[in-house]
C-alpha cells in the first residue's frame, strides 16, 4: 500500500534517497540544485524508484528532466499523489 | 560457490539457453529457468542444475507479454533474491521473404526477442543500480550484420539487440552495471533446424556449426568478475563467418 502523502512525508523520502547516492543530509535543503548537489539524471531515476515504490507516484523522464531543485520534485511528487 | 542475488535466462529450457543456465549455475548463481511453453524441459534443466550441486527454479512467462517482465523477475526475486544477472535469450523466427512477412510475423518476432529484452532489462535494472553490480547479456545473431535472406524480421530484432545494448549500457556504467550480446552464428539447436545449414557450412571457415556450450562460455565470461571493464560490446561467436 503506497503511505498517506504528506509534504514532510514526500521531503523525508527524497532527503533520505538523495543522502544515499553522496551529498551530506545538511547540503540537501530545498534550495539545493541537483548540480550543486552533484545528482545526475541517473541518480534521479533512482530518486523516482524510491518515490514510486513508496508513494505509487510515477515521474516521467521528460518531467525529471524539468527538475531543478530539491523543492521542485517534492513539489512535483505531491502536486502528482493529490 | 553461492551467492547473493540470482541470474535469470530467458528461453532456457532448450538450446542455448539451457546451456547458458547450466553454465552460470556452475558459477554459483541461484538460476531462474524462464519458459513459455515447455515446462517438462525446464523442469528438466533446473533439475540437471541442483544433481550438480546448484539452485535452479523454472519460472513460466511469456516474455512478448507486457507484464511479464514484472511476474518474472518478481518471482525469481522471491525465491532467491534479486536478479544482478539477466540473459536475453527467449527468441523465435518466423520466416519468410519481405513481401511475404504479415503483421502478425513481424510484431510477434520483435515483441518476443526485442522488446521482451528491453522490458525484462528495464525491469532488472532497478535491483541492479541498487546493488552496483549487475550483468545483462543479450542474445543477438550474426543475422544482426549479415543478411539472411528470409530472416527480416528476425535480423531487424536482433541488430535492435545490438543498438539496446550499447545504449544501455552507456547509460548504467557509472554504476558498476555492464550490459554487452553475444552474436552466435550457426549453432545447432532445434532453432536452426531447415535455416538452411548446408550453404551455410560452407561459408564457415571453422567448417562445423558451434554447440550451445561454446555461446554459454562467452555468456560466463561476459558474467564473471573478470569481465567488469567489458560493457556495451558484441562478441561474436561463429566460427570466423564475419571475419
């Protein structure tokens, strides 16, 4: 069953998913650019695994692509779950 | 020798895939043995692989099915945990000259033995970037490079192989993944049968065709340890025919 989505949900994941492919939790605010965080596309597919196995959210390459930020794709996930 | 993870062969009830499952059991691999229709030859080869002292389990599924990517590797993962080996083998042929090839031939050749391996690679690919480790080993055919006439269909689908494989590996490298084929030329199985072997033979400077566990030995290797700077290539096996 995908959990209940909340934003503090949705933040938690992506923190936690990012943490494990290299940046420091601290580096990784909603400001933060993928670049700056040195996150490339293919990280980002594992980002968007995680996030479908939790939150049954499906993110498309074409709009992972748009993703600049950490706050853009919390804001993606939870616009897409509501 | 076990190990964490499992490998699964598409097509290993017979023929080369059966050799290739062999092999990658005696390198200490948990083996799913995929099939479609012929269950008594799978159950036969998951049971040759555990009287040798490996793990083996068949696993039904047609790869040309949409969601049978899913139901395999899920199986298989149940069993023996996630798959950081996958061989697309599973191929058919339906042969006939261009003019003569229906809709129904051509989609069903490239549904099975490309579109098949894209999904099951799509699919396997997740546990495998988790793991920073993982081998795709596709089953191409020299047909990939040079024509046989009467084979359109089978040879668009299997230089599709070729072209996936390169990609794709290009695209996971980073992540200890290696994606490469393996090209066979005139192996004989009960696939080759009426291929027209003879005029082939003649053109094949080792004079014989190759056995299924000449292909599985290139498979192995592309699979092992050693093989981890090989990605995104094609070995071909075939006697010098393309040479």
């Amino acid at each position: 069953m995908p959990a209940t989505v909340t934003t503090d949900k949705v933040e938690q994941t992506i923190v936690s998913a990012l943490a494990e492919l290299g940046p420091e939790r601290d580096e990784i605010t909603r400001d933060a650019t993928f670049e700056q965080l040195d996150i490339d596309s293919l990280d980002l597919v594992e980002v968007a695994q995680v996030i479908e196995e939790e939150f049954g959210v499906e993110i498309k390459g074409e709009e992972a692509e748009k993703l600049n930020t950490v706050g853009d794709a919390i804001d993606l996930v939870v616009a897409k779950a509501s | 020798m076990s190990r964490e993870g499992s490998a699964l062969v598409t097509g290993a009830s017979r023929g080369i895939g059966a050799a290739i499952a062999r092999a990658l059991a005696a390198e200490g691999w948990p083996v799913g043995v995929n099939y479609r229709s012929d269950q008594d030859g799978a159950k036969r080869v998951a049971r040759e692989i555990e009287r040798a002292g490996g793990s083996a389990e068949p696993v039904p599924g047609d790869v040309s099915d949409a969601g049978a990517a899913d139901s395999i590797v899920g199986a298989l993962e149940e069993r023996f945990g996630t798959v950081l080996v996958l061989v697309n083998n599973a191929g058919v042929r339906a042969d006939g000259l261009s003019p003569q090839i229906g809709d129904e031939d051509w989609e069903r050749v490239l549904d099975t033995n490309l579109s098949g391996a894209f999904r099951l690679t799509r699919r396997a690919l997740r546990g495998m970037m988790r793991a920073r480790f993982g081998r795709v080993v596709n089953v191409a055919s020299i047909v990939g490079q040079r024509a046989n006439p009467g084979q359109a269909n089978y040879a668009a689908s299997k230089a599709g192989l070729v072209g996936l494989t390169g990609t794709v590996a290009a695209e996971v490298a980073r992540r200890g993944v290696t994606v490469n084929a393996v090209a066979p030329g005139l192996v004989e199985t009960e696939m080759t049968n009426g291929v027209g072997q003879e005029r082939f033979l003649d053109a094949v400077p080792a004079r014989r065709a190759g056995t299924p566990e000449e292909v599985a030995a290139c498979v192995r290797f592309l699979v092992s340890e050693e093989a981890s700077y090989v990605t995104g290539t094609t070995l071909t096996v075939d006697g010098g025919l393309t040479a």
